[in-house]
C-alpha cells in the first residue's frame, strides 16, 4: 500500500509539473506563430483545485489565441501569479488591436469557468492602446466560495 501510495504522489507531482509546463508550451506556439510571448510565473504554486489549473490554462490560452488574432505581432506577455489564496492571471498586450468582426463565444464560455470557481474575468482595451484579460480564482475553486 505505501508503495501504491507513493507512486500515486509521485504521479500527482509530475501532473503539477506538466501544468507549468504547457503553460510554456502555449507561449511557445504563439511564439512559433509570430507572436513576441513573454510568460513570468510568479509566486509558489502550492496546492491548487484541479479545475483551478484548467481554468489557469484557459485564460492564458484565450488570452493569447486572442492576441494571435487581434494584435498580431504585438508584444504579449502572460503573467501568473500564485498567491496564498487565489491564482491571478494576466494576459496583456501592446499596441494597436483589431477589432473582432463578431463577438466570439470564448470570453463569454470562459467568464461563465471562472465565475463557476469563485472567481472573476475581466477583459477590456487599455486606454494606452492593447489589450488585458485578467482573471483572479480562488486556488480551491468553488471550495473557497462555499466556505464563505
């Protein structure tokens, strides 16, 4: 049983390892597409709901299809910052922006993510000119709202 025990810790920390990871897997394909992607991970990343780390990757996922699709070529950078007690997560970009011919579903799908863990999603044009998508998730997810 120890030695189940173990491996299964084992499995579960090359998983967290994995999530870092392709969070600079992603920055690594929008730089192969064109895109100059800087991604600073700040903070110790501690224990986090495994829906919290999916929420995390989608937000910097979206944010940086947005950037591809609406300032390309523009300097993007991805900023996730884990905190005691909530992951904040930014995907900014520089410069001009082109408008979106039609609103897409994904911000709307992804504040709907969000808000289902607790947490908040914001999305708007820098007066500067850019853009900034900006999440903040309780590291338990839904847990941390219904100990409130």
């Amino acid at each position: 049983m120890k030695q189940q025990l173990s491996t299964l810790a084992r499995w579960w920390q090359s998983l967290r390892a994995a999530d870092a990871e392709r969070l600079h897997d992603l920055a690594d394909e929008a730089r192969r597409a064109g895109q100059p992607v800087v991604m600073l991970l700040e903070g110790e990343r501690g224990e986090l709901d495994r829906d919290v780390e999916l929420a995390v990757y989608r937000v910097a996922q979206e944010g940086l299809t947005n950037a591809l699709q609406h300032a390309r070529e523009c300097s993007t950078k991805v900023r996730v910052r884990y905190g005691a007690d909530r992951v904040d997560v930014e995907v900014s970009t520089a410069g001009p922006v082109a408008a979106a011919a039609e609103p897409g579903r994904g911000l709307i799908r992804l504040r709907e993510r969000v808000s289902l863990l607790g947490g908040e999603l914001r999305a708007e044009g820098r007066p500067e000119g850019g853009f900034v998508l900006e999440a903040r998730i309780p590291s338990r997810g839904a847990q941390s709202r219904d100990a409130s």
